[in-house]
C-alpha cells in the first residue's frame, strides 16, 4: 500500500467511509481503508495535512474520530477521539504546529487538541449551526468561523475570550426586510487581512478586518442556487465558487464580476482546492467524479471516476507532477499499442485472395444459369 500511496497527490475522502488517493499521471484511483468493516459513521467530513512535508494527513469522520494517515507507510497510524457525535459532524479540521490539531463542530464547539492529552487544552463556542471553519495560512492561530444566522467570526487562539473580528448582518433591502445571513464557506486572502465568504443565497462577501466597517466591502451574486465551496488561486484577485447545481465559476473580487465558467460538472460541488503554486483547481462532489481544470484556458485536464459521493478533497503538492507522468504514461501506451500492432499478422493479401474466389464463383453461377435458361428456351 506504501507504493500505491507515494504514487497519489489528490485525497479525497467519501460518504461510505473510504479515503481515496489519486495519481493524476497513471489516472488511476486507490482506497485506504478496512472494506470490512466500513459504516456510515465512518464517513469522511474533513482532511488536512499534519505536517508542511506532506508525509501524513489527518482524517476527521462523522463518529468524532480523527485518524492519522501516513502517505509513506499508506496506512493509518493513529486515531482518536476528538469530539461526541451528539454535537454533529466536523465542518473544520486543522494542525496547530505539528504537535496540535484543531477541530471544529457543527455545534459551534472549537478544540485545540495536544498529542500527549485526551482534553482539549483550548476551548471555545463559535456559536450555532456552523457550516465551516478555516485557518488562516500565515498565522496558524487564527481561524474563521461562520454558518447559517452565524455571521463570519475570526479568532486568536491564543484569546479565545472574544472573536477579533465579528461582522455584521446585511443591510436591510429595499422592503426595510431582514436579509437572512447563512455562511456556507470562506478563506483568508493572502497578502492581506481580508477574507472572501460565499453563503447559501449565492451571494460572495470580502471583510476587510482592518477597518472600522464590520459589513461587506465588496457584496456579489453569482447564479440563483446556493454556494457551497469556494477556493483562492495563486495569483490572487480572484475566487473560484461551486453551488448545488454543479456550476463552478471565477469570479474578480475587485469588481465582483465573472471572469469565467468551468464547465463539466453534474452534481453539487461539495469540495474546491487551488493548486498552491500552478494554475489548477480541483472539484469533487455528489457525482462521484475528481476533477481537474486549469484556470487559464479553463479546460478541463483530468476526470478520475471514484465510485462514491465526495465530501471533501485535498491537493498535493505533487498535483504538479500529473502532466508530466501523464505525458509519459501516454507515451508508454502508444508504445504498447505499436508493438501489438507490430507482431500482428498481415492480413491483406488473404482478404484480397477470398475476394477474388469468391468473385468467380459468383460469375460462373451465373454463367450456368444463363446456360440454363437459354437449353429451357430451345426445348
């Protein structure tokens, strides 16, 4: 299982339990888990890497177990329990230097988890009904919460007392009616302190914490169905959004415009990662398919069939890797293909020499019923 592991540089983790490795070059998918007994409350809510080399990653599930994988061995190392499933599934899953782990239930429970401890040595309520928790890249201490009337929240765990940042609801509409406020899925901008929320009444919000305004500084919509993932590229300026109707599109975040539409999917998205470097984005969801686009040309350069509904994904570094060894493995095929074709025998010269028997037993039938009906004539 360890060569079969070294091999994939997409995760992805499904409904039935099972956390799938793909290798984009050979196109090929493969499955970490014990087939006997798997169950619904093994089902696979979050991922992360637990270190920056990328030789294990931690799998949270439904039950409140989160399992450490370790991509060298391709097997799970360690499980424990971090969480009760009374307080609902895990909508965040992060590591806190290596040596913590940091999870995040629907309840609005957040823990910091230590190693060498089974309590948690922070804790703190991020209140009701959250839908997603996400570190922040730079300063690992730092996360965002927010979910359905649970506006946007960001946190020091170092002072979990009070959030650092608390926004406020929408401004009424033109009824002087509430707007309601449902947070589906957020992401801190690099080079920045702002961050990008997408929500379920299709909506993309930017904060900027660093000013007084506590509301949206840039509000856009994009389609009529709700959103329910969102990812940053590398280059900035932009936000990648999914819905439920399996639309995927870029949007500017200077001026809230479309910049494109990648097309292909036919399911709810569920999961959307950039490439950390590369111009890629990867999507997953309830039509069981990982794919890959680039976000130039927009085209879609890997489609890997899994089987089962996906709920969450995460990309390698060596997602960089696929073009190459799919180049190679093309090349490999082809070669594969010519040789076959090579050692078959020729078989024109056969087909030639059928047809032409065949075509002059044709002619003398007829000639022999020509002479036939000519002597019944003569008679």
């Amino acid at each position: 299982m360890g060569d079969q592991s070294r091999l994939c540089s997409v995760w992805l983790g499904s409904e039935t339990g099972i956390l799938k490795g793909v290798s984009l070059g050979r196109k090929q998918a493969f499955n970490f888990c014990n087939t006997s007994h798997l169950s619904r409350d093994q089902e696979v809510r979050a991922l992360c890497w637990l270190d920056e080399a990328e030789s294990e990653l931690l799998v949270g599930s439904v039950d409140g177990t989160v399992k450490t994988f370790s991509t060298e061995k391709g097997a799970f190392t360690d499980a424990r329990s971090c969480g009760d499933p009374a307080e609902g599934c895990f909508c965040g899953l992060a590591a806190l230097g290596g040596s913590a782990i940091i999870t995040c239930a629907e309840s609005g429970a957040l823990r910091v988890w230590r190693e060498d401890s089974r309590e948690p040595v922070t804790e703190l309520h991020a209140g009701t009904h959250v839908c997603r928790m996400r570190q922040s890249p730079v300063h690992a201490h730092k996360v965002a919460t927010g979910g359905k009337e649970n506006g946007l929240k960001v946190w020091d765990l170092q002072r979990p007392e009070e959030p650092l940042f608390a926004a406020k609801n929408l401004r009424d509409d033109w009824l002087d009616l509430r707007r309601p406020h449902w947070v589906k899925d957020m992401a801190f901008i690099p080079g920045s302190d702002k961050l990008v929320t997408c929500t379920a009444h299709h909506q993309v919000h930017v904060f900027d914490p660093s000013t007084p305004q506590r509301r949206p500084v840039l509000e856009a919509e994009y389609g009529e169905y709700p959103l329910t993932a969102l990812a940053l590229p590398a280059g900035g300026g932009s936000v990648v959004v999914g819905n439920t109707q399996g639309q995927v599109a870029v949007l500017d975040l200077r001026k809230g415009l479309v910049r494109g539409v990648l097309k292909g999917l036919a399911g709810g998205v569920r999961g959307l990662q950039c490439h950390p470097s590369l111009p890629l984005v990867a999507s997953c969801g309830l039509d069981r398919f990982l794919r890959i686009h680039g976000l130039e040309d927009r085209r879609l350069q890997h489609k890997v069939y899994l089987k089962s509904r996906l709920n969450c994904l995460l990309l390698g570094s060596r997602a960089e890797e696929g073009g190459e060894e799919a180049a190679g493995a093309e090349q490999e095929v082809k070669e594969e293909e010519d040789e076959v074709w090579d050692a078959m025998e020729k078989v024109e010269e056969k087909v030639e020499e059928e047809e032409k028997v065949e075509t002059k037993r044709k002619t003398t039938e007829e000639e022999e019923t020509q002479k036939n009906k000519k002597k019944k004539k003569k008679k």
